[in-house]
C-alpha cells in the first residue's frame, strides 16, 4: 500500500517544484513581488536620504559663501581700493578693478552652489536602475515559466 503523505505531497507537486499547481505559481509570484516592492522602496528611501544631503550640502555652499563674501569682501575690497590708489592708479579705476574681480569670485561660488541643486543632479537614478533591472527579470522569469508550463501540458 502507498504511504499516503508521499501520494498526496506528490499530487500536490511538493516534490517536484517543476510540477506545481496555479495557486502555488501565484502565490509565490505575489510574495517575491511584495518582497520586491519593499526591496525597492527601501533602496528608494535610502537614495533620497542621500539625495536631501547633497541638497544640504549644496545650500550650505551658497549660504555660507554668500554670508562670509559680504563682510569679509567689503574689508577687503576697501584695502585693495586703498592699495591701487597708492600704486597710482584713480580711485575710480581701482574701484573698478577690485569690484570686478569680487563680482567674478562671488558669481562661481553662486554657479557652483547652484549647480549642485538642479534637478538632474537629484534624480534617485541607482533606483531607478535597479527597477528597469528588476523589471527585466520578472519578464524573463514570468516568459521561462509560462514556456515551462506550456511544455509540460
């Protein structure tokens, strides 16, 4: 007489994972695409933290630059006026001359500031790798497993 726990584990395709019912197909399907979807979510959260340090970051630079130019640049931008004009040069022309080269130093701290903040530098892009390649190997997983079934009808 069969043992009946090896007749119906084999009915039900328990030992064979090639021979497995519908139901057990979806499910397990829905189960890894949760996984899935959790992996990918998680990986999501972690790339947008990153992504909100480089912003941090970022108007850090412009802030910062901005707040200690102000001062910092009126002091000295007296002393180079003060130094042209003592080498002989108007005191219109050295005004010129000092603020043009302030201005020059100020507007690369505010393009390199900014640069950082453009959307394209804030695109979670590892991610959205990562579910093109997801993608990708569902299709082939779902496409070898439909080709699996077909074959063994």
């Amino acid at each position: 007489m069969a043992n009946p726990s090896y007749t119906s584990s084999t009915k039900r395709g328990l030992t064979n994972p090639n021979h497995r019912s519908v139901t057990e197909l979806l499910v397990d399907g829905v189960n890894q695409f949760t996984r899935l979807l959790r992996t990918e979510a998680q990986l999501a959260r972690t790339e947008v933290s990153d992504k909100i340090g480089q912003v941090a970051a970022g108007l850090g630079m412009l802030i910062g630059g901005t707040v200690l130019l102000i001062p910092a640049l009126v002091i000295l931008l007296q002393a180079a006026v003060v130094a042209l004009i003592d080498s002989g040069i108007t005191a219109l022309w050295s005004a010129v001359i000092v603020g043009g080269i302030a201005f020059v130093i100020g507007l690369i701290l505010v393009l390199v500031g900014s640069n950082r903040l453009k959307a394209k530098n804030l695109v979670p892009t590892r991610t959205m790798d990562q579910l093109q390649q997801d993608a990708t190997v569902a299709k082939q997983t779902v496409s070898s497993s439909h080709d699996s079934t077909q074959r063994a009808a």
